[in-house]
C-alpha cells in the first residue's frame, strides 16, 4: 500500500492491520495525524516496508510492555522520520533483517543504546538518525559497529567527543553540524570506498591526515571540512583516475602554499578555500582543471599580480562562480581569464535545478521502496548585494564575480561586457580607473553591481537603466560626474548607491544639477495639450541670449551703466525660471 506524497489529512485507519498480507505500508509526505498503535503491523510476518515519515503522528508502541516474540523479524525498510518521537523505540533492536532505518527529524534526546549496536542489526546499511537531540553511543564507541554499514547520517545532532570511524565499506558518512572535537585519527584513511565525507560545523582540531591516494583520488565525490579548527597545509590530492568533485576547507586555520596536485581534478566542480591563512600567489594551474565551476578563495592572503593564463586555447571553461575577495591581489583585472569564461556567456532558461556531486548508485537492498545514494548538494555563503547569503543550494544557472577588497588597479575591461548570463558582479574597494564601461548595460540578469570606493570617473552610462532586474546598485566613493540616470530600477536606489561623488547630480541626491547638464526634455507623443507644435527649446535660448545681446549693444548707447547690468540680471534669471518650469 503506498499513498506517499498527497494529501491525506485525518487519523491512519485503525482496520488497515486487518490486511494481514500487507508486504508495504507507505503512508509517508501526507498530513496524516493523531495516535497510530504500531502493535498490530510489527506481528505481520509478511511486512518488509514501513514508512510513516513526515507526518504529524504520535507512535503508541513504545508506551506499551515490550514483547520481543511478538514482533517481526521480516522487516527491511522501516522510516519513522518525523513521528514526534523523543526515544529509541525498543522493537528495532530486535529487526534481524532490517537494511534501512530512519529516525530522523525528531526530538530523541541523549545517546545511542546498547542495544541498537548489537550484533543482531548487522544488516543494517543505512542509518539516519539526522535532526535529532542525540550526544554520543552509550558504550562510549570509537568505531560504528554495524559492518554492513554505507550511509550513516547523523548531522544536526548534539554529538560530543571524538570522531566515531565508521566501517570500510561505508560510502556516505555526515556527522557534520555536531560538537565533535580532538584530532582526525589516522584511521580514516582506510575508507576506501567512501564517496562523501562530510565533517563541516564542528570542533576537529589538528593536522588533517594526509592520506594516500587509495582514499581521497580514486573514489571520493567530496570532502567538506568546513568551519572547523585543521590546521597545517591544505590536504588536496588528486590523481588522474579521481572522481572528486567538490572540497570545502573553508573557515579553518590552513596556512602556507597550496601544493599542485600530481595531476590536473578533470572532474572536480567546486573549490572552497576560503577564510584560511593561505599565502601565495593565485593558483593559475586551477584553470587546467575543465569542469571546474566554483572557485572561493575569499579572506586569505594571496597577493601579486595575476599572470596571463597558460593556456591560451581555455582556461576555466566552465566558471561560473569565483570569489577572490579581501586578498591582496594587485595589477589588472584578470581580463584575460575573462575572455574563457563561456559558462558565463550563455544563459540557458531551464528548470531550477541545482549544483550537486552526483553518481548513480542505488542501495541494493531486499527492500521494496530502496533509497538513492551519492547525491550531495553544493552549499556556500556569499555576500550579494551587500548581505551575506546562505545558499543551501546553489542554482545551476547562478554567475558570481566577487573581486573586491583587493588593490586591483586599471580599467574595468569591456570584456566584462561579454558575460551575459552574470547575476552579481562586485569590484568594490579596489584602486579602478577610467569609465564605467556602457556594456555593463546589456547584461539583462544581473541584479546587483557594486563598483564603490575606486577611482571611477566619468559619467553613469544611460545605458545602465535598461537593467530591469538590478536590485542592488553602488557606485559611491568614486570620482563621477554629470547627471544620475533616471528610469526603471534607478528610480529605486537611494543616496547611499550614489554618495561621496562630488560630481554627481540629480535625484535621488539633494544637489541639483545646473540648466546646461539636464537631458533633452523628452517628447511625449500622447501629450494631450493645446499645443500642436513642440518647442525647440535650443532654438528658443539662442533667439533669446542673441535679442539679449543686441539689447545691450543698443543699450549702452542710451541707458546708464548701472541700470543696464540691473536690466541684464533680471532678464538673465526670467531666462532661466522659464527653462526649469517647462
């Protein structure tokens, strides 16, 4: 019986147990309520599958004296994720066949019993105990004790103490958002089949372990040890057999160089250095690494002058996010990488999808309803029109350029101009020059452009306006001059996008710009006035100051000196009253 993923509301019926040949009991994604006595199923010896996850039920088994006989011993796939439980419930213990057990998203508080790593769950293949209150094993473990094991979710939990080493055989291991602590101990080297290791958000100290290439460039999909206390060099390898796709070491205390990898990560996607000690130059060997879309190097120390790629048929091909703020990079912008970014070029409308470490795989079990693994959801923080952003999930069409916070110098290359599927572009906080390139008016997604605190000057480009999804625009603390275009989204941003340009003018300042620098007014064909011809105001000022002239040719000659500058100044500013009101 599967009705998972609708929309039922109501009790779960009690006579659904007098189907006493029921194998599969999916009732899970609904909005299914009240108490369910469990009882009855657990003694039908030919149930293999119970899924009762995520809905708002209240389990009765536990409350009741446990009887072992009565339960069954069939049972390969049993899912009580999200059942407002807040224990263990006793029966598992006993499931000698169970392959899939998931606890996860409730409120069971404390450790893992005994019970539950016993030999008679050797079985067991996955476990997710994710989203929980649990802090550690009763037996104070230091290895899980299920051989079998090759999904082992436990991440936002409470766990304390030393990092749990899981079987070799596991393949998916997530103890990240925990309050794990102490050194990484040799021993996880020896996972070799192991495709996700993800230890981010905890409180792992020490040198990470330099393993060989039997563990992390043969078979691992991602390393993520983000936002945790490793120090020492970075531990990147990679060999040519690799099929890494995303490490994260992010938010650690990493310092010195990076060292090249043997052989270029033909299959890795995302790179995040970020918030380390790093010092050195920019990695340029990183643009030999072709399916490379993410690279974040943001709050370190490399610095110099970027040099010119080293292959001048591509480099970087498939960039679409880079990060290389808060660094101490001089010289030019990086124009000639630029010219490689093509996954920046061409925005393809396609459903929302994300950015993900994939590899088809499937759970092999006896189970009826089997789960899907080795598929990992890139996630990072960026900081978008000026407000740090968490993305659990990053959209596969999303293009980054974050270059601030560093002494680039130069133009701003019109190459930039060419980059047609960018979303935020940030060079703030550097020591540019020249023009704000009008290109800049024909990338139609972006949304936010921050070019403040340069050396900017020159006027707005008009061709800006045409940006109708700019939200977030900042050009202050520059040298421009002239008028602020008005339009579409400028008419949105306030004096902070514009301030510490002594030259600028116009709204949404409060200077005013003189008669000689406001635009052509603007003829309005549906204008219903009585008027059937338009004036050209041009012609009208140089009827005017040409009669002035004349005026006061003739007037020296009969009128006193005084009353003729009195006369001037008056018909001066009758002058300009009467350009400003039309």
């Amino acid at each position: 019986m599967n009705v998972n993923l609708n929309n039922l509301i109501g009790s779960i019926p009690s006579s659904l147990s007098k189907l006493k040949d029921l194998q599969l009991l999916d009732l899970s994604a609904n909005s299914l309520s009240g108490a369910f006595e469990l009882d009855a199923f657990l003694k039908m010896r030919n149930m293999v599958v119970i899924d009762l996850g995520y809905n708002n039920i209240s389990l009765l088994v536990e409350e009741r004296k446990f009887d072992p006989n009565t339960t069954i011993s069939n049972l390969n796939f049993l899912s009580l994720a999200s059942c407002n439980l807040s224990k263990f419930p006793k029966f598992i213990a006993h499931q000698t066949n169970l392959e899939l057990l998931d606890l996860s998203h409730n409120q069971i508080y404390g450790q893992i019993p005994k019970d539950l790593m016993n030999s008679s769950l050797q079985s067991l293949e996955v476990i997710d105990l994710s989203n929980n209150l649990i802090t550690g094993f009763q037996n104070h473990t230091s290895i899980l004790p299920w051989s079998n094991l090759r999904a082992f979710y436990m991440q936002y939990n409470l766990l304390q103490g030393q990092l749990p080493i899981p079987p070799s055989s596991a393949i998916h291991y997530d103890v990240s958002n925990n309050i794990l602590s102490g050194e990484i101990p040799s021993s996880i080297c020896n996972l070799s089949s192991i495709l996700v290791l993800d230890l981010s958000n905890n409180n792992f100290s020490g040198e990470f372990p330099l393993c060989s290439s039997s563990m992390i460039s043969d078979t691992m999909l991602v390393l993520n040890l983000r936002n945790n206390s490793f120090r020492g060099t970075i531990p990147f390898q990679c060999q040519q057999e690799s099929e890494l796709r995303m490490v994260d070491f992010s938010h650690n205390q990493f310092q010195g160089k990076l060292q090249r990898p043997v052989m270029a990560c033909m299959n890795l996607e995302y790179l995040d250095f970020s918030f380390n000690k790093l010092t050195d130059v920019f990695p340029t060997w990183l643009g030999s690494f072709p399916q490379l879309k993410v690279v974040l190097i943001r709050e370190n120390k490399f610095h110099g002058v970027i040099e010119k790629p080293q292959n001048t048929a591509s480099e970087f091909p498939m960039l679409q996010i880079i990060d290389m703020s808060h660094n101490y990079f001089t010289g030019a912008l990086p124009s000639e990488y630029m010219s490689f970014w093509y996954a920046m070029k061409d925005f393809k409308i396609t459903n929302l999808t994300y950015m993900k470490a994939m590899e088809n795989l499937t759970l092999n079990t006896n189970a009826i309803a089997p789960r899907e693994l080795g598929e990992y959801d890139y996630s990072t923080t960026f900081v978008l029109k000026s407000v740090a952003t968490h993305y659990g999930k990053i959209p596969i069409n999303l293009a980054v350029i974050d270059l601030s916070s560093n002494n680039f110098s130069g133009k701003i290359p019109e190459i930039i101009g060419s980059l047609k599927a960018l979303y935020s572009l940030n060079l703030s906080n550097n020591a540019l020059t020249g023009h704000i390139p009008p290109l800049l008016g024909t990338l139609r997604e972006l949304e936010s452009i921050d070019l403040s605190q340069n050396k900017l000057s020159g006027e707005i480009p008009p061709q800006l306006v045409e940006l109708k999804f700019l939200q977030k625009f900042d050009v202050s603390y520059n040298n421009l001059t002239g008028v602020i275009p008005r339009g579409n989204q400028f008419n949105t941003f306030e004096n902070n996008s514009f301030e510490g340009n002594q030259g600028l003018c116009g709204e949404p300042l409060s200077k005013k710009c003189e008669v000689w620098l406001l635009p052509p007014f603007a003829s309005n064909e549906d204008d219903d006035s009585d008027y059937a011809i338009e004036l050209d105001w041009k012609f009208i000022l140089a009827g005017l100051v040409s009669g002035l002239v004349l005026g006061v040719s003739l007037g020296e000659m009969v009128i006193p000196r005084t009353r003729l500058a009195w006369l001037v100044y008056i018909s001066g500013t009758k002058l300009r009253e009467m350009i400003i009101r039309n």
